[in-house]
C-alpha cells in the first residue's frame, strides 16, 4: 500500500476517472458501431483479431492526441476555445441524430485495422476534447480512464444505447457534464490567471454549474425549434 502512488487515494482522482468513463460511453457509440462495420466483411477467424486490434490501435492513438491535447492546454486562449468546443458538443449531444456512420466492410485483417484506427481518430476529436478537460493534466488520469471504459464500451454499448433510448434524462444528464467539464476549464485557461487572481475558490463550481446550465437550457431550445 505504501508503494502506491498518492494520486490513487485522492477522491478529485476517481471522480474524474468517473468522468472519462461516462464521456467515452456518451461519446463512444458511433466508434463502436465504426468497429462493427469495419469487420464485418471479414472471414469469422479473423473478425476478433480485427476487433482486438482496432480497439487497441485506436485507444493508442486516442492517447497520443490527447496527451498533445494536453500539451496545448497550456498555451494561453487554448482551453477557452476547447470550452467554447465543448458547450456546442453538449449542445450537439442532445440533438443527435440517429444515422449510422459510412464506413465501408474491408475482407483483409490490416485493411480493416487501418479502416477503424482512421475513422476512429476522425470521429474522436469531441472525446479528446472532452476528455482532456476532465483529467485536467493528467495523463496517467487519462490512460487509466480510457484503459477502464475500453471493456464498458465493447461489451456494454448495446446496453448503454437502450438505456439512453429508454431514459433521455440519461443523455441530458451527460450533455450537462460536458456543460460543467466546459465551465470548469474556461477559467482554468493560462490568460485569464491574473485576471482571476484572489477569486474565491467556488468560482470553479459556479462557472461549471453555468456551462451545464447553458448546454441544457439551449440544447433543449433548439430539440424544441427542430420539433416543430
């Protein structure tokens, strides 16, 4: 227990892991259809193989953006436009439409390895986003996350879209998550530090609960204006 790093008994650890998870499920059900479709011309023998090293292919490489991603959080202005990215991906979470993506079936492993990576990179820029806000630096936060929700996404997609179909509060509840993550990184951005200089610490929680707030109430606005 002594030999553990610190970071695992710190309560704003898991409770961001907790985040990661709930957005790569939120965010993760086109890419896991993007698995499915990629193999599904191949030979049975070969289709897990494929699966496997999709998966594993594209979590490496959804590391390596967001690790960069992290980088650039530390450049002045970069976190307030990635918030800015974030409130219009909340907003755009509750007025998804249901279309599948166009990926084509490949016969070949390789072709199809390289068909999910790719469409996956394409399809990731919300979740790299998204999940570089909430780990806030992190990157251990952000490998451990993503490594802990690769099995919810694979075996649980199915069951996650149902109970979202089922109960829409579900998905509103996330669109308001990426609201607070949204709220929460506008005034964490390097230009704004000696403007907030002295502020008192709930301004976090004031400009997430803000950022949440904003996602729903026009998210729902514009679910209604589509509706009629």
């Amino acid at each position: 227990m002594d030999n553990l790093p610190e970071f695992l008994f710190q309560s704003t650890f898991w409770l961001s892991v907790l985040q990661i998870i709930a957005i790569d499920i939120l965010l993760g059900g086109d890419n896991a259809v993007v698995v499915a479709l990629a193999c599904r011309k191949l030979p049975e023998s070969q289709r897990n193989k494929g699966i496997a090293w999709g998966v594993v292919g594209a979590i490496v490489l959804r590391i390596l953006l967001i690790s960069f991603a992290l980088q650039l959080f530390a450049l002045p202005f970069v976190k307030i436009i990635g918030a800015l990215l974030l409130l219009w991906i909340g907003v755009k979470l509750l007025n998804a439409d249901d279309e599948e993506p166009e990926v084509d079936g490949v016969s070949h492993l390789l072709g199809a390895i390289k068909t999910i990576i790719v469409a996956d990179a394409v399809m990731s820029v919300d979740n790299v986003i998204a999940v570089a806000g909430a780990a806030k630096g992190n990157l251990w936060l952000v490998v451990f996350g993503i490594v802990v929700s690769i099995p919810i996404i694979v075996f649980g997609s199915k069951l996650v879209l149902k109970l979202m179909e089922r109960f829409p509060v579900v998905i509103t509840l996330g669109a308001a998550l990426l609201g607070w993550i949204a709220g929460d990184m506008l005034v964490d951005d390097v230009a704004l530090a000696s403007t907030l200089k002295g502020m008192p610490p709930f301004l976090h929680y004031v400009t997430a609960a803000m950022g949440a707030g904003v996602v729903v109430f026009v998210g729902k606005h514009m679910a209604r204006r589509l509706a009629v």
